[in-house]
C-alpha cells in the first residue's frame, strides 16, 4: 500500500470547533451590520432624492378656484414640474390622524395646499415661487422640503457611520480572536512546532502551515455565517412584506447584486484576516527562539 | 552517497570557544567550553543527569544560543547568520531526542519522511530510501502505524531513521540506545558507525551506557559542574584510522 502524505499539522481539535464557532457568529454579525449599513444608505439616497424637488406651498384665506388659479400659475414658473392643487379629500385625509374621518369643523380657515414638483438643477425655486404668489395677491407660505431632509440626512449618516464602526469593531474582534486562537494553537503544538524547526524548516514554512490552517478556518467560518445572514435577511424581507404596510419598524432590507457581493466578500475577509493574523502570530512567536 | 574529500577536513564540524550557558537569571549551566570536533569524528558526551549534556547538545544542534562564547559549525559562526542561514544549517545536523519526538498524528513512515519533506524534496524521490530505512531498523512492517501504538525501542529506532534519512553532516544522539535490547543498540550503533565511517558524518552521542563506551574506541567527553573535559583519545580524522570499532559487537 503507498503511504499516504497527511498534513504536517493535525486535524482539528476541539479548540478550533469553538474558534469555528465564534468566528462564524462575527462574520454573521458583521454580515448584518454591512447589510445594515448599505441599506440605510440606499434609503438615505434614496428619500433625499425624493424629496429634493418637492415644495408645499400654502395658501391663506383661499377657496379651492383661487388655488388651482394658483397651481396654474406656478405651472408656468421656470424649472417647475409640476404643480397640482390639493383636493379637499387629500386635504381631509392628512388631518385625519388628529381630527378623525368626521373633518374639519366647516367655518375654521384651513390654508389650501399646493404640491409643486421642481427640477433638481432648478435655482431660488422657493423663493420665486413666494414672489410670484405675492406679486399674484396671494398670501402664501412655501415649504421646501429639502430643508427638512438636511436633518434626516444627518440622521442617517450618523446610523450608516454606527453600522460601519459596528462592522469594523466585529472585524477588529475577529482578527483578535484568531490571533489569540492560533497562538494558543501554536503553544498546543509547540512540540511539532519544535520538530520541525530542528529539522531545519524556514520560519516561513511553519507560518505558511498555521496560515493554510486557519484561512480555511476562517473561510469556512465566514461562509456559514453570511449564510446564516442571508437566510435572516430573506426572513426580514418576508416578514416586511408580508406586513405590507405596518413594516416600518423593520429595516427596508434588500437582497440586490451589492447585497449578495458583501455576503460573498464576508468570508473571503474572514479567511484573511484569519491567515494574516496567523502567519503574524507564528512568525512573532518563531522568532522569539534562535 | 558523498564521498569523503580532503577539504572536508579543513574546517572544524563543531567548534565551541569560551561558550557558556544560563538560562534566564539562573547559574551557569556550562561555562567556558571550548571544543573541537574535526568532520568524520566520533565522540562520546557523558556525565551525570543534571550534568547539562541536553543543554549542550541543544547549542549544537542549533535550538539554543550561547549566553557567551560563540557556536560554530562546519567552519561558520552561528552567532553571524541569518535565520535562514540558521535553517539551512539545521538540515545538515541530525538529531535523536531521548524523549523521541515523534509526531502522533503522522505515520511511521511520514515522521521519517518530515526532514526531507521540509527540505521540499517530493514523495516519489525519496519513498523507496525511507522505506528501505525503516526495513534496515526492522520497522518494515510498521510503516503505517502511529508511534503511539509502538513499543518504546520501536519508536526510538523511528527516532533515529528520522534523524539518518537526509544523512547530516552531523548526528547527534541522546541516549539513542536507552530503549533497546543488546542486539538492536549494536545496530544502530552500527548504523552510526556506517555514516561516519561511510559518508564522513561527524557522529556526537550523550550516553550513560558505560559498556557501549568502551567498546567504541572514540574520544569521551564529560560534562561535570558546567566544564568539558576529554576523558580518553582524540578527536578528529584519526578516529576514521582506527579499526572497526564495531567489530567485537553482535
């Protein structure tokens, strides 16, 4: 029978189940969180466009006329979209939540509002359309809505820059954890640690052994954790969809290409983290003896 | 197989000056040694247990420096070279461990194997030599066992084919027959004999086997409270002129 050539390390041992264990639970952490982070981005992204453009203006002391009078005007207005009267129907059912389905009582003065869709290049749009309103003889107020999304922006910036720490805290955690794992490692086998070295292996060789060793741990590790993140996220997005539109307490998460390119990058950081962070150890450790 | 050659002669295979050795804040377990084993010698280390013969084969075979004093080996400082200088002095010395040192998780005939594995050398080039080794120490029949499920003289004899199989230009043994029955020492004494006398390999051996001693007519060395002295003959390209030493053994 030919001998057969096993690894010059052994098999792993139950230490590296837990190493195992807990590097895949970072990397499903760290999976989250990245998807988190970039989620929250693309919904940053995404609202700010939205509401970029858009401007509320209203109009005291005006009937329904005078406000599509008033629509009409600002459709004509440079770098104006669109611009639409709201209806008293649209009007009762944005006070519905504080004055319930009965309305508003029929002699209280409600400012009619108007919807006005600018260009995003469109320059001073507020401001002429306020000029244009009074020089028109209305008395108007104009919200520009861009105002409001400077704050929310802000908002989630600072959660995408949480998200990205977190995911840089779980890396740096992982990294630790490896190099405390592989150097207890090399202490458990300082003893072929130490047949190799008197048989004249190069520092480089050993690491190179460690390193092979623990980049498919990592890989490995990492795999099966953003797995388990991606079977999470396809469950949130279930349950998202499923609560149609009461899901707002749940991360608008999403499984798109960038999704699906973290979750496959997540191991292969895992495994060389996992590598580097051995062959540092090992190489430290070797040359602490002649 | 490497003939021996006149420059072979020209430089010390070990040379020791004014070496001493203390391990952290601890006294001097060797102090001042000065010694010179000319290439194609074959010299006896002796002394009592706790006498630091480990600790001096451990400066030759390069696992430990010097607190003082300088190594050297086949005519180059130690103390100068760089750490893959040092590895590639370390495959031309073989070691015997007296606790063996054998990997349990690899086969006989893989724990033979693993210096030439290092040196990068490939299976097929040297399965055939291991094999014929392992047959030679009568482990033919054992190759693809563990070391764990050897007897100790088996795994000693492991030990040494470990140590032999890339033939070093030095050998270094601690207590290599401690384990084995008359005839199997006389062997593998034999085998020692055969790549000093054969290949030019300078063969050091730290034994208390008194008997093995006196019939091997080489120098003797021992160790007592941290100093070497030379018991008996001399040391160099003469031992190779002296009949065989081997001859009167089983």
């Amino acid at each position: 029978m030919k001998p057969t050539e096993n690894s010059l390390l052994p098999l792993e041992d139950a230490r590296e189940a837990a190493l195992f264990f807990v590097v895949g639970a970072l990397c499903f952490l760290a999976a989250l969180a990245a998807l988190s982070a970039k989620s929250t981005y693309g919904a940053a992204r995404a609202w700010t466009a939205q509401v970029e453009g858009e401007y509320t203006v209203s109009l005291s002391g005006a009937d329904a006329t005078a406000a599509d009078e008033a629509a009409r005007l600002l459709s004509g207005l440079d770098g104006v979209i669109t611009a639409r009267a709201f209806s008293d129907a649209e009007i009762n059912a944005l006070l519905e939540p504080n004055f319930g389905k009965s309305g508003l009582p029929a002699d209280l003065p409600v400012p009619r509002l108007i919807a006005v869709t600018g260009a995003a290049d469109a320059e001073d749009l507020g401001a002429r359309i306020s000029t244009a309103l009074h020089d028109a003889g209305h008395s108007a107020a104009v919200d520009a809505h861009a105002e409001w999304a400077g704050d929310v922006r802000r908002m989630l910036s600072i959660s995408r820059i949480a998200a990205l720490s977190i995911v840089a805290l779980l890396s740096a955690t992982a990294i630790a954890v490896i190099a405390f794992a592989t150097h207890a490692a090399l202490l458990a086998r300082r003893d072929i640690v130490d047949v190799l070295h008197v048989a004249g292996a190069k520092d480089r060789f050993i690491a190179g052994l460690f390193e092979r060793r623990f980049w498919l741990l990592g890989l490995r590790a990492g795999t099966v954790g953003a797995l388990v993140a991606l079977a999470s996220v396809a469950i949130l997005i279930a349950l998202g969809r499923s609560g149609a539109e009461r899901s707002g307490l749940l991360p608008q998460l999403s499984l798109d290409f960038p999704d699906l390119a973290v979750l496959v990058v997540t191991p292969v950081i895992a495994g060389l983290a996992a590598r580097l962070a051995a062959g540092i150890t090992v190489m430290r450790s070797l040359r602490s003896v002649m | 197989m490497t003939q021996l050659r006149p420059d072979m002669f020209d430089e010390a295979a070990v040379r020791l000056d004014g070496v001493s050795l203390r391990y952290d804040s601890t006294e001097e377990i060797l102090s001042g040694i000065d010694l010179v084993l000319k290439p194609a010698s074959f010299s006896f280390l002796t002394g009592a247990s706790g006498a630091g013969k480990s600790s001096l084969l451990k400066l030759l075979y390069l696992a430990q420096p010097p607190s003082r004093g300088e190594v050297s080996l086949f005519g180059r400082p130690t103390s100068r070279l760089s750490r893959d200088e040092l590895s590639a002095m370390r495959r031309r010395v073989g070691v015997v461990f007296q606790e063996f040192r054998l990997l349990n998780h690899l086969t006989v005939y893989e724990n033979v194997a693993l210096p030439l594995r290092v040196m990068g050398r490939k299976e097929s080039q040297y399965r055939r030599d291991v094999e014929e080794l392992l047959r030679w120490v009568g482990l033919g029949e054992r190759l693809h066992k563990r070391p764990e499920t050897l007897s100790g003289g088996e795994q000693q004899r492991v030990a040494i084919a470990r140590a032999v199989v890339t033939q070093p230009n030095l050998l270094i043994a601690d207590e290599p027959t401690g384990n084995v029955d008359p005839d199997m020492a006389a062997r593998l004494m034999r085998l020692f004999y055969e790549l000093n006398k054969r290949l030019g390999t300078t063969v050091v051996i730290a034994t208390h086997d008194l008997g093995l001693i006196r019939q091997i007519d080489a120098p003797v060395y021992r160790l007592a409270d941290g100093m070497l002295v030379q018991e008996n003959g001399e040391v160099g390209p003469t031992a190779r002129r002296r009949t065989d030493p081997l001859r009167a053994m089983p």
